[in-house]
C-alpha cells in the first residue's frame, strides 16, 4: 500500500508498504529509515523551526525540529533501533526568481540545512541528499528495499 504524506505530515510505515510525498518546492521530504526492521518515517517539512509558532495545536510535520523528533520516537516505539537509522533528504528547492535579503538564506536552503541539523543531533547519517535546485519534485520511498523514486518536474524520474 502506498501512504500518502501530505504537506506539514509525517507518517511510518513498514515492508511491503511506501510513504509518498508530492508538491515538493522549498519543503522537504525528510526519510528516516531502519533498514533491519525495513521500517521508515517520512516528513513532509515546510519550515525549518517551530520556535515562533503559537497556535494552539502544532503541526508537527510542518517543522524540521519536530518533524524528526516525532519520527524517531514514532520509529522507536514501533520496534526500531535508532542505531541503525539511516536518512535521505528530497527537496529544499528554491521555485521562485528572486533573491532573498542579503542576510537570509532562501527557505528551502534553510529547510535542508535544519534537517541536516536536526538528523545530526540524533547521529543519523545522510546517505542520500538530492536537494536545490528550481524544480519541484514527487518522492515515493519504498520499505522493502529502502530505495527511492525522484520524479523531478521537466527532468523525469530517477531510482536511487
């Protein structure tokens, strides 16, 4: 079965199934992986911190921080070892002609970075990274065998 990660989601799951995110600009999709257990979480992240969010009810798929946060704990739970973790990062586009100011970043360059941040702090290596760029892209991580198809807009599909 194919499970579905929408915008500002995470999600687990496990061999035979795959997590699937579409509509990948700026944001990224953050995949960690237990490839003993064959047992993953997906993020779908828009926003590197949920430092100055105060709604009431946080999206915790929104943010890198507790995006990552809520997967590892979910992964663990489940039966996974952290100490096999593994992640691949998508994403972190920037889809639009102008620049930002001269002190920050673009947000999707932000995004990759508080990931890469955020999977560091847990020690969890980054095997994969196919992010920048100006296309936005759709990902399917597949549980069974922990690979990955990138269909990149105007530049077809790849599986890594």
């Amino acid at each position: 079965m194919v499970i579905k990660v929408m915008m500002a989601e995470w999600k687990t799951a496990r061999a035979p199934d795959s997590l699937k995110t579409s509509g990948l600009g700026s944001c990224v999709a953050v995949i960690i992986y237990d490839p003993f257990m064959k047992m993953a979480g997906m993020g779908h992240v828009m926003l590197p911190s949920s430092e100055m969010d105060r709604s009431p009810s946080l999206k915790t798929g929104k943010y890198a921080d507790t995006a990552i946060f809520s997967i590892v704990e979910a992964l663990r739970i489940a039966g996974a070892n952290s100490s096999r973790f593994i992640a691949k990062l998508v994403g972190g586009a920037q889809m639009f002609g102008f620049k930002s100011s001269a002190h920050l970043p673009p947000i999707g360059t932000r995004n990759v970075e508080a990931c890469l941040r955020g999977l560091k702090a847990y020690n969890i290596p980054v095997v994969l990274q196919e992010t920048g760029g100006t296309n936005g892209r759709t990902v399917e991580f597949f549980c069974e065998d922990g690979t990955i198809s990138i269909r990149t807009v105007n530049q077809g599909v790849k599986v890594v």
